[in-house]
C-alpha cells in the first residue's frame, strides 16, 4: 500500500534498495512520515523557501519537506546506495527536488539555491556539530541561510540553547546565540529511529539575527570564550590572563567581577570584553 504522499512507506523502500543502515555513516533513519513531516514543518515557511537538505538518507525528511510545500530541495547525500531510492522521490515531485552525492563538508553549493534559503538536517552528531559551527561562522554576515533546522543528541541542543549559570553554557552557546535566535522544537525518543540511538534527540531551530545581537569581533570573541571556557573552573582574572596583561582592568571597565567563572558570565558582558581588548589593539 503506498504512503500518503502516493509513494512507497519507507520500510519497503529500504527494503526494495537494501539499505540497511550503517554506522559509520550515522545511519539512524526516521521512517514515519507524520513525524518527518512534524519535522518539515518546524523549519518555517516551506513554500517560499529553497532547502538545502544535509544526509536525506532513505528520503523521509525529503518527502516531508516536500509534501508540506518546499518550493525546492537540494539534498546532499553520501551514500551512493540511497540515490536510486532519491531519485524516485524526485520523479514523483518534478522540477522540485535536485540530489547531489558528496560530502556536506566538502560540496560545493553555489548557485544552486535561491534566497531564503533553510537548511534543514538530521545527521550524525559529530558533522551536525561541525556544520553547525561553519554555518554560524561565515567570513560574512548575514550567511546564505534564514534558518537553521538540525537534529542533535539532546545533550547537543542543551549546549546551543543553554543560558548564563546553566551547567551546559559554553562556547557553542555563546555561538549560536550571538548570531541567531535558537529554540528547540521537538524532543525524540529512541524509538522513533531506526535502528535507535543510545541517547534522545532534540531538534533545534535557529534564526538567523541580521546582525549579531551585540557588537563584537567574531574573532576577539572566539578567543575570549575559548580561554574562558578552556579552563572554565578557574577564575577569570586566571584563565584570560594570556590574553592582555591588565585583563582585571578590562573586566572592571565592563562590570565583570575578575573573580567570577566563565559559566555565569551573559554574553552580553563576553561581547562587551571583547570590544574592550580589540579597543586596545
Ligand atoms: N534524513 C534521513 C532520515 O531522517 O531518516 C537520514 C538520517 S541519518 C541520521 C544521516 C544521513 O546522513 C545518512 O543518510 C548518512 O549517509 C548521511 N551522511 C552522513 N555523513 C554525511 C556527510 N558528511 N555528508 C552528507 N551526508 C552524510
């Protein structure tokens, strides 16, 4: 019996094209299509927007980004095994869908996709997390994307949405809300891959700021935050010692306590130390 978008349920795609999941790919695929289309939905308005669709797998999330409307995916995939699987897909959505076989991390993407542009992903921890930062660290402001779609182990998401005092606050925190407005939209069960994780899963959207949400050097910051949190049980005045010799005059002049410990400090006072150092050189 075919799905509700007329194509094949998922199981038997598999089936048909033996792609049985493999680990070191990340292979944990999603195979209801009321969830993947849950999913689709959280990224925003479809219709408009161009989708840059990372690990499209067997084709789940593809199907939901398409039955709910997306104007156009571009669906980068490694394995060679799921592109007859995708091509199917794409006959059944003419025009709308575009598979390339490479390596998110290396694939070359210009000019194939018109703004606004979401991106929207359910990958392997480890290159989710890279993404992740590359995305939120282009030489240029505002980046090719409007928002950002991404499943994360649930430990993952908590580090992006953590704020100040929270045991999870770090840099990735500080990254990903400077420059965009994260959330977490859907919490996941084990169970709803296969074959199942070890951990839950979160599903984290960010919008893009059009600009940071304070001033600062992306550089400075990155430094600052990294010496901060590199040793984030020491106190300031210590662990950003290497940075300028009078760093206890920069955190006096910004109302940071040269005592307190990087977990607690906002990133509204991380942004104003770094514009006072960069105010130095
Ligand atoms: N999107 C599908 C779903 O939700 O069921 C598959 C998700 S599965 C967790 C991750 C997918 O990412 C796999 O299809 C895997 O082959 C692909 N993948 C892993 N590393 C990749 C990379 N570096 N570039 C592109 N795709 C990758």
């Amino acid at each position: 019996m075919a799905a509700i978008d007329g194509l094949p349920p998922l199981r038997d795609v598999i089936a048909t094209h033996g792609l049985s999941a493999r680990k070191a790919l990340g292979q944990n695929f999603i195979l209801d299509l009321n969830l993947t289309a849950r999913i689709a939905r959280s990224a925003g308005k479809l219709a408009q927007s161009d989708i840059l669709e990372v690990g499209p797998g067997p084709g789940g999330l593809t199907r939901g980004l398409l039955a709910e409307g997306a104007r156009k995916v571009v669906a980068v995939e490694k394995d060679a095994r799921c592109l007859p699987a995708l091509a199917e897909v794409a006959a059944h959505y003419p025009g709308r869908l575009e598979v390339i076989e490479g390596d998110a991390l290396t694939v070359d993407l210009s000019g194939r996709l018109a703004p606004p542009v979401r991106v929207v992903a359910n990958l392997p921890y480890n290159v989710g997390t890279e993404l992740l930062i590359r995305w939120l660290t282009p030489p240029e402001w505002p980046p090719f994307w409007t928002s950002l779609t991404l499943m994360f182990q649930r430990e993952v998401a908590q580090r992006i949405t953590a704020q100040a005092g929270d045991d999870a606050y770090g840099r990735l925190a500080i990254l990903a809300q400077w420059r965009a407005t994260p959330r977490v939209v859907l919490e996941l069960p084990p169970d709803a891959f296969v074959p199942p994780p070890k951990v839950s899963s979160s599903v984290v959207h960010l919008d893009a700021l059009p600009e940071p949400r304070f001033p600062a050097r992306l550089k400075t910051l990155e430094r600052v935050t990294a010496a901060a949190f590199g040793q984030r049980r020491k106190m300031l005045r210590a662990s950003l010692r290497g940075l300028a010799p009078d760093i206890e005059a920069h955190l006096g002049a910004v109302g940071i306590p040269p005592t307190e410990r990087a977990e607690r400090v906002s990133l509204e006072a991380f942004c104003a130390l770094a514009r006072s150092l960069d105010a130095n050189d």
